[in-house]
C-alpha cells in the first residue's frame, strides 16, 4: 500500500465573516471529494490560527455551519499573517505532516487544487514552495514559463 501524506491546510484569522469560512470549507471538502474519487493517498487536516481573540462560540457556529473537523489555535496576542503560519507550521511539522498548505481565509479552493500541489511538489522532489494560481487575477510578477521559478510568492495560497 502507497504511504499516506498528510497535508496540514493553515489558516490565520482576524475577525473573518463565518461566511468567509463556510466557503472556504465547502471548497476544502471539495477538493476531498476529487482526491477520494481520484483515489490520491492524501489527507487534509485543517487548523485555524485566531489572531482576533474570536470568541468559541464563533468557532462553534463555524462547525455547524460547515460540519468540517479542524482545531483551533489561539495565542494571548496578535502574530500577523507571518507569525500564525509560522507558529502553526512548527506544530504540524513537529507532528509529521509532509506538507503545510498556507491559505487565505477569504480565499477558495479549486476541486483538484491539493493533487496538483502534490503532483507539482514529487516533480520537484518535494523541495519546492508553490503558489497556487489566483483567479480572477494572478499576482503581477516575472517568472520563467518553462520552469515556473520566480523570486518570490504569495502566501495568499502555498504550498510549503
């Protein structure tokens, strides 16, 4: 049986709409719908950083709303962008996951989103950060059409 990997999805909150999240959901389940149906040896596990001081029961409406599991984390004090991934990616890579994936909360997956991401990341022998693309407009940069390399990314969807 091929191993199963584990992609921790990271998401860093600042007093986000339950709106913003319940899409954001509905894509994460969507996506694994296409990797069970696409038969990917790949499980999502999804964690929350609040960096609004966001009440539990806000949490609690969140799961009711979406019915996905995910764990929150919270911290006396406001870590920024940067700082909640940061924190949270030392958590999960202690814990042995083989990928992080940083998102967005007001962002949206495409269905087939983690396998490429996946697929993308063995072809460069997991050695690479990797921007998903962002619809309706991509971040404005140079980069070499044959490779894909650039100077640096968004960390508004990555794969670490």
């Amino acid at each position: 049986m091929s191993k199963m990997y584990r992609a921790a999805l990271g998401v860093v909150l600042y007093q986000n709409s339950i709106e913003e999240l319940t899409n954001l959901f509905r894509s994460i389940q969507a996506m694994e719908k296409s990797i069970k149906e696409n038969q990917r040896n790949i499980s999502i596990e999804v964690f929350l950083f609040d960096n609004g001081d966001s009440p539990m029961s806000y949490f609690e409406e969140v799961k009711i709303s979406t019915t996905h599991h995910f764990c929150v984390h919270k911290l006396p004090e406001n870590k920024g962008f940067g700082g909640g991934h940061n924190e949270l990616m030392k958590q999960v890579f202690l814990d042995g996951v083989d990928a992080y994936i940083a998102v967005n909360p007001d962002g949206f997956f495409h269905p087939r989103c983690v396998e490429a991401f996946f697929d993308l990341s063995i072809n460069h022998d997991h050695r690479a950060l990797i921007e998903a693309r962002q619809f309706p407009s991509e971040q404005p940069k140079a980069y070499d059409p044959m490779t894909f390399e650039t100077e640096w990314c968004a960390g508004a969807c990555l794969w670490i």
